[in-house]
C-alpha cells in the first residue's frame, strides 16, 4: 500500500512538473509596442534655370522643418498555439508637424504650418491554422526584392507628406495602406495570396477640410482592385507570380537568388494593358504675318492607347564583403517614360512657357494656357520616372571607419539617356540602442534639359534626430 501512494505521488509529481514545463515552454502572446519619435530640419536650394519653376511661380521653401512621431501596435486579441496568436490587431498611427519659411501661402506651401494625423494601419489578423490567415481592414502591402524601384509593388500609396529622403527604404516606410481584405495559404516553402480593395464613396463631410483628408486617405479604394499572388521556393529561387486589376491588367513576377553567404541576385518584371503617363504634344505652331502673330503655338498632354501594353523590367543584385561593406546594383526599364522625341517636346513646351506665361496678350477666357501648361507640367512630372532607362548604385557601410556606431552610405541614381539625376551621402551616429542622429545631402545634377536639371532644387540637406521607445 505505501509503495502504491508514493509510486502515484511521485507521478502526480512529474505530472504536475511537466504540466509546469510545458506552461512555461508555450508562448506568451503580449502586446508590442513600438513608439517613434523624429525631429527633420531640412534646408533646400532652389534652381535657378529650373523650366518647371520659372521664377519661383511655385513658391518653393527653403527651410523647413517637419515632426514625425508614430506608435506602432500589436494585439494578441485570443491566444493559440504555435507561434501566432489565432486572432491579433495591428494598428500603426502617425502625427506630423510641418512648417514652412516664409510670410504666406503659396502653391507648395498651403499652409505655413500643418498639422495632420493619419491612421497608416488597422487591421486584424485571423490564423484559424497554421495554414490560413485572413487580413481585414486598413494596411500598407509591400511588395518586391529591389533596392531602387519594385514594378510588383501594386498597391503603392505613397504619402503626400513632403520630404527630402529620396531612398526607396525611406519611401516605403512614409506610406499610407489601403482599405483591403487578404486571405493567405502557406505551405511548405511557399504560398498564395488573394486581396481585394473595395471601392469606397468620397467623404461626405461638411468641413472642407475633413472631407479633404478623409479622400486624400482613401484615395487608393477610388475604384476597385484585385491582387493574386503564388509564390514558391524551387531549386533554390524565389519565385512569386502575380496577376493584379485595377482599372488595367497587370502580370508580373520576381525572382531571388542567394549564392553563397555574399552575393544576391534578383529581377522584377511587370506588363500592364494602358498607361495613366499623359504624353506631351504640340497642338499648334506659331504663325506670323509679318511681325504679327496670327496663331501661337500650344501645348497639351494627351492619353496613350489603352489597348497598349507597357513593361517594367527591374535586374540587380548586391555583394557584402568580408568587412561587411554591402554593394547594391540596379538596371530599371520603364515602359511608360518618355522616349527622345517625347521629352524634346516636353522641353519645347516649357521653354515656350517660361517665356510667355506672364504675357497678358496671352490671356484667354480659360487662362494664360502657357501658365496652365506649367502647371500641368509639375502635376504629370514625377522624379526620376520621366524617361525608360536608369542606373542605380549604394555602397554602404554599417561600421563607418571600423566604429560600430556609425553607419554611412553613399548612393545614386542617373538617366542613362541624359546622364542626369541625383547623388546622395548618408551619415548616421547610433547614439545608443534609442537615439540615431542623421546628416543627409542630396545633389540633384544635369543640364537645363534634363530629368535631373528639371527638378525644382540643387541640392538639399537634411539633420534628422531618430528617438525610438
């Protein structure tokens, strides 16, 4: 009889050990929190000969200091096991301050000082398996293996917010997500994916301002949009398919490729039917009789064929040496740039422009059309994505002189056609695990037609203060 009782106390005891370990050993779903707060004071100078800016028509700021803070959140809302929680809310907000130099408003600077809070992010996360998750709600999608640009990156929402970053890391960190639903299935070394975004009305507020916003943060679900995705591990590639709708069809794919412990290679590609890039035309040409001017010479945009199809090919790869110096190259063909003869006329248009758009003989009822031209000239300009083919290149180095640190960085990106656009130095002292102190220089290079010499600024310069909780 005792050998009975102390044979169950003893297994009653382990039982009870054991019951303990795995307790301890079972993951503990907590919330995580992440805060961020950043102080920016830039200083840009403006260009001169700039033909989109003539005579400073935009009213560009020279200083400008800009406030980010962020909170970042996840939410273990029921617990489950394995690694996830079954059910789980994600949430990312983010305040600015803006302020801009000077005495008044101006077409770049609507107002002197901005205040403006965002939701980035907010969504749940269902994993009824290890093999399902479902996405439900507002979140910022982040596709592709490119360092400089990501044709697969379909649901790009890029935040109006200004800057002076001009590094594709820093861009796909200061966006806005998209009202969508995502449903995934994982297996072994791969997946597929299926999103879709709903088409929401335009705000119905009656504060001007309040409307405004609430459109600015929706403007992605304008219309509807449909994402499918399949990607798999084969051979050692990462192979990822994609099918995307969105008012066009798109097809694309990336592949990835790891050699060794030091040299990676990958390419993105993209087809969509159509294009929303306006093309630049001559309407007219200047007609004289004698020194009279009967007809002057106009110029407009124009839509391209929709039944067109236009690629996106992206290649590159990137090397760490033994000192863990990292060496990034890529190639980037943009279908949907201006050829040679488009960007003449482009030229010849704001050259025209720069001329007359003060000229009251040049007054119609609908406005000085030179003045508009300009005008729509900035709207349709985008940076470095005016022309087909560019080259891009960063050297960086996470240990600056052996230091750990510091970090520094140089990179650049050029329009092959004309050689122009910018080069970029980074410096970055990690005070400790919670402050990071930032000095970035930005020049922008190229003749007066170039895409580079188009840009409104010279350079920019860029303190920026990194505090994180």
């Amino acid at each position: 009889m005792l050998r009975f009782f102390a044979t169950a106390l003893a297994v009653l005891f382990l039982a009870t050990a054991r019951r303990a370990q795995e307790a301890e050993e079972e993951p503990r779903f907590r919330t995580q929190w992440d805060f961020w707060l950043r102080e920016e004071p830039n200083y840009a100078q403006s260009r001169k000969d700039s033909l989109l800016n003539p005579d400073d028509i935009l009213g560009l700021p020279r200083w400008q200091n800009r406030v980010l803070a962020s909170a970042d959140a996840k939410v273990p809302l029921i617990g489950g096991s394995g690694i996830n929680p079954v059910l789980e809310l994600v949430f990312a907000d983010t305040f600015v301050y803006l302020q801009h130099e000077g005495n008044h408003p101006t077409l770049a600077k609507p107002l002197l000082q901005d205040f403006r809070n965002f939701v980035k992010e907010l969504y749940f996360n269902l994993r009824p398996t290890q093999n399902w998750l479902l996405s439900i709600g507002r979140r910022n999608l982040i596709d592709g293996v490119g360092y400089s640009r990501n044709p697969v990156d379909f649901m790009a929402n890029p935040s109006a917010l200004p800057g002076a970053n001009f590094d594709n890391r820093f861009r796909l960190r200061n966006r806005e997500g998209s009202w969508l639903v995502r449903a995934e299935y994982l297996w072994k070394n791969g997946g597929t994916s299926f999103m879709y975004a709903p088409a929401l009305a335009p705000s119905t507020a009656e504060n001007a301002r309040l409307r405004s916003e609430i459109d600015r943060l929706t403007q992605f679900n304008r219309t509807e949009a449909y994402w499918a995705k399949v990607h798999q591990l084969v051979l050692g590639y990462d192979l990822a398919l994609h099918y995307f709708y969105r008012e066009r069809h798109h097809l694309g794919f990336a592949l990835t490729k790891v050699f060794g412990e030091a040299l990676e290679l990958h390419a993105e590609a993209r087809a969509q039917r159509g294009s929303a890039v306006l093309l630049p035309r001559q309407r007219s040409e200047d007609i004289y009789f004698g020194n009279t001017l009967l007809q002057p010479a106009l110029y407009d945009f124009t839509q391209r064929s929709e039944q067109s199809w236009f690629a996106r090919v992206l290649l590159g790869g990137q090397y760490t040496f033994e000192n863990k110096l990292n060496l990034a190259v890529e190639y980037y063909y943009h279908g949907e740039g201006y050829s040679a003869a488009e960007r003449n006329t482009f030229y010849q248009g704001l050259e025209l422009a720069n001329g007359r758009f003060r000229e009251s003989s040049f007054l119609l009822p609908a406005g000085n059309p030179y003045q508009l031209f300009l005008l729509a000239a900035n709207l349709h300009y985008s940076f470095l994505s005016f022309g087909q083919h560019y080259a891009f290149s960063r050297l960086a180095d996470p240990e600056f002189l052996g230091l750990r640190r510091w970090e520094a960085a140089v990179f650049a990106l050029v329009h092959v056609a004309d050689g122009s656009g910018i080069a970029s130095g980074e410096l970055v002292w990690h005070f400790n695990d919670y402050l990071d102190l930032q000095l970035l220089a930005n020049v922008f290079y190229g003749s007066r037609r170039s895409e580079g010499g188009l840009f409104y600024q010279a350079f920019s310069i860029l303190v920026g203060i990194d505090a994180q909780f």
